[in-house]
C-alpha cells in the first residue's frame, strides 16, 4: 500500500483562521507528512466558493510546500486543463518540478463545477477533447526544447519552454475520473489513476477502472506497474466516541458547502447512511483499529494500491489535524504496509 495525503479545502470563515494563516497551517501539515512518512502531498484547484476555492491554482501552494521540504513528492488532484491555456499550465508546474528537484506528480481532470466554465467563458460540451489536447500540448512542450502546436482549440508557433521539468520526458500523469471511457482513455496512455469513494458507489467505480486496467492491456502495459488511488476523508483519535463526532461534524459541514453554488453527488442529511459510509469505507473515523477495518471495508469494494487519505476537511481544528496525522502513522501505516 502506498500513502498519499490531499486537501481539498473547505473555509468556513466563523471556524477556521484568517487566510494568512490558514495557508501557514496547510503548510506545516505538509511537513508533517513529510516527517511522517507519507510519498506525495497533492492540493485540489477549484474556484470561487468556500468549497476548494483556497486553492485556485495549486502550483503556488505546491512552490512553495517544495521549499519547506526535501523529499515528499507533490501535485496537484487535480489540474482542471480546459480552463486555462496549456503553455499557462506547462509553464506554471514545471516551476514546480524544478523547484522541488523533480518531485512532481501532475494530476489532471476536467473538474466537476459548472461555475468554472461559465465563468471562464468555456464551454463543458468539449471538455474531456479540450483536457486531452491540453495535455498533448503540455507534454510536447515538457520534453522537446522546442515545439509548436496546430490543433483544434490552441495553435502557437515554434517556441521553447522555461523551464522544462527536472524529471524527463515528464513527471508522473495521474488522470481523475470515474467514466469507462475517460478512465480508459488514461489507461491506453499509461497513466495512473485517482477515485474518490464518498460520493460514488462502488458499482458506480468499478467499471471505469475495469476500462482502465483493460486499457493498459490493450497498450502492452502490465497494470501491476501503473497506480491507482482511493481519496478517503479520515480521521483517527484514541476515543470511538470522540473520533465519530469529529468525524460526523466534519463530514456534514463538508457535504453542506459542496452544496454551495455547485452541483453536489452527495446525499441529502435526511437521506445520509452513515452506518453505509463506514461499512464500505467511503467515510474513514474511529480509533486505530476501526480506521484500519475501514481501510479494509474500502479495499473489499474498491481497487486502489494508493490510499490518499484527507484530514483537512470540514473545520476540523489544525490541532487536531496534526494529532490525527501522527496517530494514523505510528498506528494504521504499520499495519498496511
């Protein structure tokens, strides 16, 4: 098992701190991790709403987590490529990479609010076409000294990159999704892959990771040397009672502000099944031992090889963030590994 952490952020400004130091928090959790033991650290972009809008453009966060460590790798979960123009993007996480000596993995996806779009003046008809010519252009500027490009959204003339990243011929690709064809897609290209459990039901996941394992085949790839990850909202205390009411108040606040100017997948309060979220490891809180049953439960539903577990979420307090990372190292990482 491999061991990723995200934030995707949720502010609450009657709960958590003024920005500035809001940031710096996030920034300790990184190098918490790091001196804990998890391999990569990644940051959702999205924008505009409390509900991950703190993290708009995750290479500035990642820059500057790459300066205050020295081994940890870091991405974004995800880079939304149809928002903006690829060389934009191409030059912004190469910064990244080379800032952080080659420790990129380059998340991806077409994100999952409409208001982005709208407000960008982009439309969503064409997004998964938009995110894969995005993506060409990345890579094709990532590892030529020059190129140029004539598609069917973006044109340039010949030109070279600054900087190109440290890892050649690109960092890792990570593809979010949960379709059959986007995930296939991923899977004849020889990416790895990233799902999330609280708001898809395992049968909802399973066939687009199927396409994707089938895709790797299809493309020669044995799919034991690609990754696939399981983002999981987490949080572990010594006490069941304490852990199951931080970990519900945390779980409906984040359902509440996903609801906020987007489309949510979640389930309405009175329609919750907290007692399903938990037996099928959708949702993650207890004590040592009943978190690592709910990896268990997860791992009987969905396939991962890399757990991304997320303990910044909802409000809950920096304090206990950092307590709950540490538990989880010395008490659930052992007995995974």
């Amino acid at each position: 098992m491999h061991f990723y952490i995200n934030i995707l952020t949720t502010y609450f400004p009657d709960i958590d701190p003024p920005y500035d130091v809001y940031y710096q928090q996030i920034l300790e959790q990184v190098e918490l991790a790091e001196e804990l033991g998890w391999e990569c650290f990644m940051f959702n972009e999205h924008h505009f709403l409390g509900y991950g809008g703190l993290v708009a453009n995750p290479a500035v966060l990642l820059a500057t987590a790459a300066a205050r460590t020295k081994k940890i790798r870091l991405g974004p979960c995800i880079a939304i490529l149809p928002l903006r123009h690829p060389l934009n993007t191409a030059e912004d996480y190469a910064m990244v990479d080379a800032i952080s000596g080659g420790r990129l993995e380059f998340g991806i996806g077409s994100g999952n609010t409409e208001m982005d779009y709208r407000v960008f003046g982009v439309t969503r008809d064409n997004d998964r076409e938009r995110s894969a010519e995005a993506l060409e252009v990345i890579l094709k500027v990532w590892s030529n000294q020059r190129a140029s490009h004539q598609g069917k959204f973006w044109h340039f003339e010949e030109l070279s990159l600054y900087p190109r990243p440290v890892q050649q011929p690109h960092p890792p690709i990570w593809v979010a999704g949960t379709s059959a064809a986007g995930l296939g897609w991923a899977g004849r290209q020889g990416y790895h892959i990233m799902t999330v459990g609280h708001p898809h039901a395992p049968e909802k996941v399973r066939p687009g990771v199927e396409a994707w394992k089938q895709g790797l085949i299809e493309a020669g790839i044995d799919p034991k040397t690609r990754h696939c990850q399981f983002h999981v909202r987490t949080h572990v205390n010594e006490n069941a009672s304490r852990a199951r009411e931080i970990g519900m108040a945390a779980v409906a606040r984040y359902d509440e502000i996903s609801r906020i100017g987007r489309r949510s997948l979640t389930a309405a309060p009175t329609e919750y099944d907290w007692d399903m979220m938990l037996a099928t490891g959708r949702n993650n809180y207890g004590t040592p031992e009943q978190v690592i049953q709910g990896i268990h439960n997860a791992a009987k539903h969905y396939y991962f090889d890399t757990l991304t577990t997320t303990f910044n979420y909802g409000g809950i307090p920096h304090a206990e963030i950092l307590r709950s990372m540490r538990l989880f190292a010395r008490a659930v990482m052992p007995a995974l590994r």
